[in-house]
C-alpha cells in the first residue's frame, strides 16, 4: 500500500467572505455578474474571525423491541446553525464611508448568500474556478461592541445569523 | 450637509425582488421599490422572482378604431 503523505494548507489569513445579494446556481455561482456585483460585498478584511457554519444531525435511538437484544442509533433531524458575525466599523465616519462599508451593507434583515473562500491569501480578489462553500443566512440586529483586548480592542459590530438553506459545499465560481 | 440614514428598503435585481440596505441599494444604483420590506404579519417578505414582461391589457378599443376608420370613407362615399 502507497502511504499518501498530504499536502496541507496553512490556514493564517487564507479565508475570503462574500456577501452576494443573489445566486442563480449556486452549483456554479457567476463571477462576473454575482460574485462581482455591484451589490456584493467583500467582506474579508473587515471580519475578524471566519464566519463559520455548521450542519448537525441528531442521534438518538427509537424504543427497543421485546425481540431484539441490541439497539442501534438512528439518523434524526438536521439542523444549520452559521456563527455570528463580528466585524469592524468605525464610529465616526458616515455610512458611505469605505470604512463603514460593512456596517451599512449588512443591515438587519438581508438577506445573503455568504460565499466562503479557503486556502487562499484573503485579501486577493476571487477568480474563476476558485472552490467556495455557500451559506444562504438572513441578518438579526448590529449590536455595537468591541473586539479584542483593553489597550488593543477595536469597535466592531457583533450580528446574529440564521441559517436559511443547507450549505452548498465546494462549488466552483464559473467566469 | 445632512448624512444619508440607513433603512430596509425592496429593490429589483437581475432576476429577483428582495431586501436591501438603502445605502448599499443607492451606492449600487439598484432600483428601489414603492413596495415593503415585511409583509402584514410582520414578518420580512422573502425574495420574490420576477422578470415576467408585464402582459398589455386586452382591448378591443385598436379594433374597433380600426374598422370606423375603414367604415368612414364607405359611409362618405354613400352620402
């Protein structure tokens, strides 16, 4: 047997986020029309951690026959849950401002496609046939807070997230 | 100078109706609705397809300008 040494991938910085309005396929999400709409926000270097989803399924096991001395788990519901975000702002400068771009875009109750990017440089551009996991959330309430540590902490914007569909995994950006 | 305010406002994409910041909607140039964010129960409208052409009202009105016009000149021509 061949023993396969992996080539891994160094995650530090290596995570792009996209907010996109709409996604006609999400199998294969447009580049030019979607990904780079006008009404898309890149997001990445305004987010301080990964927005990171998860899918669970539940286990548990249905009542035991008289007639059978084993008892096995079963598959139950599955549930999508999408962390909340958490990204910087800046608290005196306009809604226009670059600076705010986040803040102003994401507002309670939008809706978006959150398109995800692994294991390249997160301030570089997507292209064209770059793998992206596809999270389809709705948006809760921007609470103002700070993120980090006393001398170093920074406001930012902390914002619940609903999961609306079942992630699409992997899909590759068409041009 | 006063600042542009935030708020939900309905605009029209591609292929969908939907929700939208109003500063990202006019930053984009996106065109914003007459129409609300949340339907009657209080809850937020989901996206909605459109992109159907909107069909022209049946009328006879043309047809019936077109066969007076055609039926004038006869009538002239038996006065």
């Amino acid at each position: 047997m061949t023993i396969l040494l992996p080539e891994t991938v160094n995650s530090l910085g290596k995570v792009s986020v996209v907010m996109v309005s709409t996604i006609a396929n999400t199998a294969a999400p447009s580049l030019g029309t979607e990904i780079n709409a006008t009404t898309s926000v890149n997001v990445s270097c305004f987010l301080y951690e990964a927005a990171a989803g998860t899918m669970t399924t539940n286990k548990g096991q249905a009542p035991k026959k008289l007639c059978t001395v084993s008892q096995f788990q079963e598959r139950g519901i599955a549930s999508v849950d999408v962390g909340d975000l958490s990204y910087s702002h800046h608290p005196q400068r306009a809604l226009t401002d670059a600076a705010n771009k986040a803040k102003s875009s994401l507002l309670d109750g939008t809706r978006w496609y959150m398109v995800v990017r692994s294991g390249k440089a997160g301030d570089t551009a997507l292209v064209a046939a770059d793998r992206v996991d596809i999270w389809l959330v709705e948006l809760l309430n921007q609470n103002r807070t700070t993120m980090g540590d006393g001398e170093f902490a920074q406001f930012s914007i902390l914002q619940g997230v609903i999961a609306k569909a079942n992630p699409i995994y992997e899909s590759i950006l068409a041009a | 100078m006063s600042e542009p305010t935030n708020s939900l406002v309905r605009v029209r994409l591609d292929t969908v109706d939907t929700n939208m910041s109003r500063v990202l909607a006019e930053e984009a140039g996106v065109e914003i609705l007459d129409e609300p964010t949340h339907n009657d129960d209080g809850r937020l409208r989901e996206p909605t397809p459109h992109g159907r052409p909107a069909k022209s009202q049946t009328t006879v009105a043309k047809a019936a300008a077109a066969k007076q016009a055609a039926a004038e000149p006869a009538q002239r021509s038996t006065k």
